[in-house]
C-alpha cells in the first residue's frame, strides 16, 4: 500500500470499506491466499521448479525456490476477512494468529481432503508457524490517468500491482525500472522530467495492463472455470467442469502455456544475449545442486525450522 500514491491521488492509506471488498481504491480478487515455506526433497526436485494443483474453488502452487526450499500456496475462493494465520509479507509486522491454539498445517490440509499425496508431503513438512495468509486485492490498469505527477512517478505494485499467479509482481517491476532510467538518461536537463516521466507511463502502460490481465485470467479460469480433473481410476471428478479440465490440460500445456510464457518474457530491451543465458543457467544448475543437497543434509540432521525473517525485516534489523 503506497502512501505517495494516496497523496498523488487523493486516496486514504489502507482505507477498508464496512464489507472490506474495497481497500485503498482496490477491489477484493475473491480469493485468499495461505502460503508456507518448507525444506524438502522431492523426487522431482531438480526437473521441477513448478507445479498447480486444481481443485473445486481452490488451488495449490508448490514452487522450487533454491537451496533446498519449496515455497507453496493455497488459493480459496473464500470472502475477505476469513483471516485464520497471520500475515507478515513483504517485510510487514508478522500480526497475531486468529487462534493461537489452531495447527495451521493440518487446517489447509483439511481444505484439500483427497487430494494429491504430494500436496500433504509439502504440508506435512512445513513448520505450522511458518504459515501466513493474506486476501489479495486486485487494482484495475490506470488507463485514465498517468503514473506521474510533476518530478514524482508510480511503478511496481504501487501503480499495477499483480495478482501472483505467473510471478509478475517483480518482474513488471524490474522492467519498469530498467525503461524508466533509459527514459532519464536520455532526459538533457532537469526541465524536462516531468515530460519524460510522462512518455514513461505511456511506454509501459499497454505491456503492463496486458501482463495485469492474464494474471488475473489465470486467477478467474482455475477458480471458476477447472474442477478435479476427471479420471479413470477415481470416482472425484464427475462434474462437466471435470470433463472440460481434463481435456483443456494438453491443451493449456501445449499451446496456451507457451503462448502466455511467450509473451511474458518477450522484452528483450538489450537484444540478444548469445550464449550468456546457457552459460548462466549451466552455472545456476551446478550451484543449484549444491546448495539444495547442503539443505537437505542439515535438515536430516536437525530438522525442519521456520523461515527466517524477509530480506526487509533483515535490513531493519541491521540498522
């Protein structure tokens, strides 16, 4: 939540309306999300950096986050304020649980009763204080009115936040970094950034509102339109939405997956790198390993902890 965006335009910081489906200007997506963090080795640990699990209302991301970690998260359809863990994100004081007393872990697990045994093995190995939850909110693309006013400018989430489902928050952010300083470089004299502000948001705001859409499309489709997939071997997956899932799953695979990705990470600002990418990813995949298999080491040893503090909360704490 952006303070210099409420003063640039004229909202109230973090104001909730009574319903709370409104907050700074923003509208409540219709989903919660819990997330958890876990040391784990997987048998796929090192060809699979991502996975969806879709259900009835629901879904569960698990993401291959480095030395040895799995990042999860767990989508419900569920109204705002069905708050249950506390929320320590982005740096933020982690709040006090709804209900000291009440295991987080087997909570979720009960929401997601026969389902996968991979999703309960990331579960169970999960540190019950580790888990945190927040309602996301979703802002619409800021087509009427610019990001910049004067000498100050808007980027990131406080401008385009993201709904976190293709892991655009930061990249957007990044982006719009890179096309902001080569705005300014480019700027001969001080007189003239407040018109080089504004040819920045009309630079970024197309590529930007397209990624907010197809972030929210990937919320809306596996919530609302994808069910349990049907299949031969159970009796789970009976509905029509069972059926449509189970024969969209080659279709987004091959075809709606690499178009979307496509896109995502088609901005190439300084043209082509060569081999440098092959020689990055061959040098990661070698660190990777390694730091992954110390992790899984030290916790054989002593066992599962939970997360330590945000990078943010780390530099507060330094200073």
């Amino acid at each position: 939540w952006s303070a210099v965006r409420a003063q640039m335009y004229g909202e109230e910081i973090k104001k909730s309306s009574a319903d709370l489906k409104k907050r700074q200007g923003c509208t409540y997506s219709g989903y919660t999300v819990f997330a958890g963090e876990t040391v784990l080795n997987t048998q796929d640990y090192f060809e699979t950096g991502y996975k969806v699990y879709i259900g009835p209302q629901r879904y569960f991301v698990t993401s291959d986050v480095g030395d040895g970690r799995i990042q999860w998260y767990a989508f419900f359809a569920l109204p705002p304020g069905t708050k249950k863990a506390p929320s320590g994100w982005g740096g933020s004081t982690r709040d006090d649980q709804a209900d000291p007393e009440e295991n987080l872990v087997d909570y979720i697990k009960s929401l997601h009763e026969g389902w996968s045994d991979e999703v309960m093995t990331v579960l169970d190995a999960t540190p019950p204080d580790s888990v945190e939850q927040r309602d996301l909110y979703d802002r619409s693309p800021e087509f009427f009115r610019s990001w910049a006013d004067g000498n100050v400018v808007l980027m990131g989430d406080a401008v385009h936040p993201m709904m976190p489902n293709l892991g655009q928050g930061g990249c957007q952010a990044i982006e719009d970094a890179y096309v902001l300083t080569e705005t300014l470089a480019a700027t001969k004299s001080t007189d003239k950034v407040p018109r080089s502000l504004q040819e920045f948001y009309r630079k970024r705001i197309i590529r930007v509102s397209i990624v907010q859409f197809l972030s929210r499309l990937a919320s809306d489709l596996i919530i609302n339109a994808f069910d349990t997939p049907w299949s031969p071997h159970d009796d789970l997956g009976k509905s029509w939405k069972s059926y449509l899932t189970f024969f969209w799953k080659p279709v987004l695979q091959l075809a709606i997956f690499p178009a979307q990705f496509a896109y995502l990470y088609s901005y190439y600002p300084t043209g082509s790198m060569g081999d440098l990418p092959a020689a990055l990813e061959s040098k990661w995949k070698q660190q990777h390993q390694k730091s992954a298999e110390e992790a899984f080491e030290r916790v054989t040893k002593e066992g599962q902890k939970s997360a330590g503090p945000s990078f943010f909360k780390k530099a507060e704490i330094a200073l």
